[in-house]
C-alpha cells in the first residue's frame, strides 16, 4: 500500500493532481482544501496518501496532514458516508472546525457540504461527538467546553453567553470559541454580562 508520495506536481485537475515521482506519474483524489493549497505545477509536493482497491479499480487519496487523512477515515465509519462525502466535508470545513461542529452538535455547518442532508448531518454529530475531541488537533484546547455548550451542560452564564452572541449575527462556533477565550480570562465565576463583554473584545480583534 502506498501510504505517502513525494514528488513534483505535474498538473491540477478540478478534483486531483499528477504527482510526478521520478517519472511515475500518479493520480491522487484530493479536497478541495487540499488542491488549493497544494502549490502549482513544477513544485515539490508531499501527500499522505489513502489507498483504495476494489475489484475494478486502484484509487489514491491524498491529504496535507496525517490529520485530515485520519478525519478521511473517522467519517466514513459513519452510515451513509463513502469517500466522497468525506472528501466534500474535509473541502467545506478544516478538521478543526469539523471538530468544533461536532464538539457543538453543529448540524447546519455540517450540512454546508455538497452531498451532506440532514439526516446524515445529524448521524455525524451523534456517532461522533465522543471520537471527536481524539481529532482536534489546534482545537482540542476548548473541545470539552464545546461539547458541554452543545449537549446543554455548560454553567448558565455560558450558556446565556453564547446565544448572546449567536443572536447578534455570530455562527455558534464563533460564539462559543470567543466565550471559551474569554472564560479563560475572566475565571469560572464570571458572569454572563463579563463573558460577553469580554467574548465581544475577542470577536473584535
């Protein structure tokens, strides 16, 4: 199995790139993410690589992180999610923000991937919340306060300060990472008129 490729970008298709290694040219599925920041053609490259053999075919996946390879694979153990869907969600969200969405019950940010209804977007946020925080990578500093703001467990004042500010226009990931900064600042004892406040100043910045 080819588990990572290093080489020089030949071209960028709409949803892959020919990875020239020493004159072996391979064709690897990426994100869109990924595609966009990969480089351009005649630069060095470096893809973790997922391997995928069916009987009629030999597919290659690649990813910039181990990370977002790992995220490849965790969302596919859920129901209804092949690699493509996998592939459309590591293209609308990073896997920080995949793990943010899920730590917050977030199924509309889910949805914003191609291909994602409803349905499946709550089968996301159900099967996963528990595997979630293992994924978090730059994240995973406030995961658990996430989780508790979206199962309905945090304090009141969290509670009553995030929705301050997802009803003043913010989305509820922004909300609850700026009430997250600002409980770090401000203490446990914090009100929600002080977390606003200082949630406020962190979304100002």
């Amino acid at each position: 199995m080819i588990g990572k490729l290093k080489g020089t970008i030949d071209e960028i298709g709409e949803d892959h790139v020919l990875v020239d290694v020493h004159g072996v040219y391979y064709e690897v599925f990426c994100a869109s993410r990924t595609l966009s920041r990969i480089g351009s053609a005649g630069e060095a490259v470096v893809l973790f690589i997922e391997t995928y053999v069916r009987e009629d075919q030999l597919k290659l996946f690649g990813f910039m992180s181990r990370l977002e390879r790992e995220w490849f694979l965790l969302l596919q153990s859920v129901q209804g999610v092949g690699a493509k869907v996998a592939l459309a969600l590591l293209s609308t969200l990073a896997p920080s923000d995949l793990a943010n969405a899920i730590a917050l019950q977030d199924k509309a940010a889910i949805s914003r991937a191609p291909g994602v209804g409803p349905k499946v977007a709550l089968r996301i946020v159900t099967e996963l919340k528990n595997k979630a925080p293992a994924f978090a990578g730059e994240a995973a500093a406030g995961i658990g306060l996430k989780q508790d703001i979206g199962e309905g467990l945090a304090s009141a004042p969290v509670a009553d300060a995030v929705s301050a500010l997802t009803n003043l226009g913010y989305s509820r990931e922004q909300a609850a990472n700026a009430v997250a900064a600002a409980l770090k600042n401000a203490g446990e004892d914090a009100d929600s008129a002080r977390l606003i406040r200082l949630g406020l100043k962190e979304l100002s910045r």
